[in-house]
C-alpha cells in the first residue's frame, strides 16, 4: 500500500537530482532545507530514498508519514 511522506534534509537538493526522486515534490525552503513529498509504494522504496539523500552528503533532519490530503494542498499552496 502506497503511503505519503514528507523527508526534511539540510541543505538545497540540486534539481538535476529530482529524477532520484520520481514522484515526489521537490521545495527549496528560504532556511536552507529542502522538502521531498509524495508516495512512496513500500519501505523499502522509503529506504532506498533515504539511502540516496546519505550518498549524496545532505543530513537527514526528518520523516514523516504524513496523510494523502496534506500532501496534496502543500503541492497546491
């Protein structure tokens, strides 16, 4: 079963690495984070993300299973 998850890393995700992520909304905060949001089908597709945010040097600072509905209405605000 699909979940939705919102991955905080520190630091701004370049945007050529987007396509690690496919699916998930890609934001640059002004704080110097950057958010991944969207469904991911099982835990091991969680972790393989997690494990390309480590190969990448970025600190993980947060995940969250968040609920179908907030995702969406982040994406649109």
């Amino acid at each position: 079963m699909t979940e939705n998850y919102r991955i905080r890393i520190k630091g701004h995700l370049a945007a050529h690495w987007a396509e690690w992520f496919d699916g998930m909304i890609i934001t640059r905060l002004d704080n110097g984070e950057t958010l991944i949001e969207g469904p991911v089908v099982d835990q091991a597709a969680l972790h393989g993300m997690l494990n390309h945010i480590s190969d990448l040097g970025l600190p993980l600072l947060a995940v969250d299973r968040v609920e179908a509905d907030d995702a969406v209405n982040r994406a649109r605000s």
